[in-house]
C-alpha cells in the first residue's frame, strides 16, 4: 500500500502537470478540460502512471461536489443585464432542446447500437446536455467573443440545462429498473425538480448575501469558509426538498453574483480559483475511472452517435426550440455548434454503472468517448467555426488596473471605469472643463499601455479609460457627460 506522501506528490504533480498543460492547449488550440482527462487516462492503471481507480461511487461523489462549485463561480460571474434579454430562449434551449437532442440520440442508438428502445434513450439523456464547465472553460481561455446575445445565451444555457439531462438519466434508469411504470411518472417529477431548485437558489442566494453583509466575521479569510459551506448546504438541501441541486447552486450564484456584498471581488477570485481546481481534479478522476483498452471497441460505433448527435440532434434540438427567438441561421447554428459534452455525461454515465443496469459499462465507455470527441471536435473549432459564420466579435480585452476598490457593507461608491468614445465631446478637454457632479474622483487613466494619476488640468483623448471613483446615483450623469457626442456641422 502507498504511503500518503507518495500519494500526496502523486496528487501534486499531477495538478502541476495539469496547469502546464492548460498554457499549452491555449497555444495549441485544444481545450484543456480534453488535456485534463488524457492526463487522468495516462495515471491511470493503462497508463504510464498505473493508479488502479474503478469506484464509480467515489467519482461521482467527487463529481457532484466539483460541478457545483463550478456552477456556483459560473452563476457568480454572469452578469444578469446580460442575460435577462436571453432568459426565455434559454429556458427553452436548456428544455425542450436537451429533451428533442435525448430522443433522436436514443432513436439513433437504437438501430447503430441494436440497443432496446430504453436503452438508447438513457444514453441519449446522459449525453443530451451542454457542460458548464466545458462551455466556460473553452469560450474564456479561448478568448472567443462572439457578436450580440450569443455569448451569455451560451453560458445560461449550459448552466441550466443539467436538470433535464439528470430528470432524464434518472427517469430512465428507474423504467429500466422498473419495467410497470410510465414515461408520464416523470412529468411531476421534472417540475418538483425546476420549481424547488429554482426557489431554493433564489432564497439561499439571498440568503447567502445577507449572512455576508451581516455576520461581521473578525477575520476577512473565512468568508471563503462561509461560502464554501453555504454552496454545499444549498446544494444538500434541495436535493433533500426534492428539488435540482445543480440548477440551485447556479441560482444562488447568480442572484450573490448580481447582489453588493462585503469582500465581492476577493470571494469572485476565490470561487475561479476553485472552480478551476474543481475542472482539473473532476477530469483527472474521470481519467483515472476509463480504461482506455475497454475504448477500442467502442471508437466505430462511438463516432457514428458522436457525429450524429453533433451534426443532426443537437442542430434539430436547437432549431426546433428557437424558433419563436428571433434568432437568425447563423446564430442558431452556432448555438448548435458550441454543444460542449464535458464531465457531465460522464458522471451521469456512473449512474447506470451504480444501478446494475445490464449494458451499463458499454453506456459508459461509449459516453467517454463522446466527450473526448466533442470537445476534440467542437471545442478545437469553435473561433473557426464562429469566423466562418461571421457571428465573432472583436475580442475587448480589459485593462487589469494596478488598484481596485473594495466596496464595505455600507459604503455606497465603487470604482467604476468609463471609456471616452469617438467623437466625444469630453474628448481634447481638461476634467475641469468637464462640469462632472460633486463627489466624483478620476482616480486614475489608462491610455494605450500607460496608467497615470490625472490632475484637473489633464486633457481627454478618445479611447481613454477612466477609473472614476462614484455612486451609483451619479453615474448616469457622468455617462451622458463623457457620452455626449460632438455636433457635426450640417
């Protein structure tokens, strides 16, 4: 038996390797959660590294903690503004598309695969779902923008699409267990699971910034520790309430997210941090479970459904369920293209697997290779992909700004930063002339590569960026201030 220093090292590199191996796949075009998972499959009992790892239970346990830290950073960072504009679309995508996508996957199966009518349809529900954590990963380090609502469209989506696949996958393990029951059983069930997780997130959302802003901890580093514990407790009692727990944590992160709370942007930095230490540690152990040999016999049939399901019941999924969006072609097939199968599938995978249905590891093996597919595929091409259907946007990359404010429970201004559009008519001006409210500080201009402490004398360029320090109540009126457009001579 190892001792738990080596088990410890083993642990540590394989985290190093895994970092490295994240700068390298920004260079090489490949997503990294795909590097993560060959690591894990290279350490594995196949691989160089021999750890034997065959615990479906342990994978899945770690999985569920993994994926709701994930989702939790994912909610904690969108920005509703952003997303409300897309909410119904979304619903309909994370739905009625994960639900059309599920049906003619398990259709297919059942003729590619000589699967029963059941069986195809519990893998098409495994693999019916976009991944968070894959569609995150691979839209940030790839910096891909892309034009008008389709980025946070993307991200709400996969976030909140996990409930249906997970409705779906349970649905049918239990017909499959339990031959005498009804696909209409799972009616009530699906709408047990949205309402509470739906309520349960928006509540302990809630809550959690109240107990943020009120506890008043003596020591700034166990806010960290508090969250942690309320995304885990949010996560445990909606299950127990009978509710989604994945849609809950998503919920509560995003209504934290797009609250004011004491130590915001430290936490916000915390819980990316995590989630990028829950992406990797998720795929690792997911590598660690697949035995690459038992894959040989399912990469013919694996890439016929993987093409299937990313050429035609994805595209069908999406088509059929926007087509009240007012999206045009381009947008939709995009939206198809960017259906990520990341650790998702793979841990529903393991539900069978516990279960004791009979083509459980073919289920399994076959959704590995899946996701391995998909993001080969999909997640190498997505900036192709986006270029080709001119739906890309020039990517805005953010200046990081050498000082920043963190604003207390009751404090009411925040640094905020403001660009000088072209034919401004603050532009060729001093701050002075500009007759800004009282109470307003331009703490600091960042001009091309430079940062420089302003003065009431220092004249404006277009394309400044002003870090202006002010209440929310005011900035309008600087906007329209700096926005203000020069009048062209007729």
């Amino acid at each position: 038996m190892l001792s738990i220093e080596y088990i410890l090292a083993g642990v540590a590199i394989l985290l190093l390797l895994s970092i490295v191996a994240s700068k390298a796949s920004d260079k090489l075009g490949i997503p990294a959660l795909l590097i993560f998972l060959v690591l894990g499959m290279l350490a594995g009992s196949d691989g160089p590294g021999g750890i034997h790892f065959d615990d479906p239970f342990i994978a899945q346990f770690l999985g569920v903690i993994a994926l709701s830290y994930i989702l939790f950073a994912g909610g904690l960072d969108t920005n509703w503004a952003s997303v409300r504009p897309v909410l119904w679309t979304s619903i309909a995508l994370s739905t009625a598309g994960v639900l059309i996508t599920a049906v003619l996957v398990g259709w297919f199966a059942t003729y590619v695969l000589n699967f029963s009518l059941l069986e195809g349809l519990l893998l098409g529900a495994i693999i019916s779902s976009t991944d968070a954590a894959a569609v995150f990963s691979v839209l940030r380090s790839k910096r891909v923008s892309l034009r008008g609502n389709l980025k946070p469209l993307l991200e709400l989506e996969s976030g909140s699409n996990d409930p249906m696949a997970v409705l779906l996958t349970m649905g049918f393990v239990s017909l499959l267990l339990d031959q005498g029951k009804s696909f209409l059983s799972l009616i009530p069930m699906f709408i047990q699971q949205i309402v509470l997780g739906a309520l349960m997130g928006y509540f302990m959302g809630r809550g959690m910034v109240y107990l943020v802003n009120n506890l008043k901890l003596g020591y700034e580093g166990l806010y960290p520790v508090l969250s942690l514990s309320l995304v885990l407790f949010t996560y445990g009692v909606t299950v127990t309430v009978g509710g989604n727990g994945f849609l809950a944590v998503y919920i509560s992160g995003l209504v934290m997210g797009n609250c004011k709370f004491i130590h915001k942007k430290s936490l916000m930095r915390f819980h990316d941090g995590l989630a990028w230490l829950m992406q990797i540690s998720m795929f690792l152990v997911l590598g660690l479970l697949v035995f690459p040999s038992r894959l040989i016999h399912v990469i013919g049939t694996g890439l016929v459904v993987s093409l299937f399901l990313i050429l035609v019941a994805r595209p069908v999924g999406v088509f059929l369920s926007t087509v009240f969006s007012g999206m045009t072609f381009r947008e939709k097939t995009m939206v198809s293209w960017v259906g990520l199968r990341g650790a998702v599938p793979i841990i529903l995978a393991t539900f069978p697997l516990l279960a004791g249905i009979p083509k459980a590891e073919i289920i399994f093996n076959m959704v590995f290779f899946i996701v391995l597919s998909s993001a080969l595929l999909q997640g190498t091409l997505i900036p192709a992909v986006a270029k080709w259907l001119k739906v890309d946007a020039p990517i805005n990359l953010k200046p990081i700004y050498p000082i920043e404010c963190e604003p207390t429970g009751k404090m009411r201004c925040d640094l905020t930063e403001i660009v000088i559009p072209e034919n401004s008519a603050a532009s060729n001006k001093r701050i002075l002339e500009l007759g800004l409210p009282e109470g307003t500080l331009v703490v600091l201009i960042n001009r091309g590569n430079d940062f420089f402490v302003p003065g009431g004398g220092t004249v404006l360029q277009s394309g400044d960026r002003l870090l202006v320090l002010t209440d929310k109540h005011t900035l309008n009126k600087i906007h329209s201030i700096i926005e203000r457009r020069i009048e062209k001579p007729k």
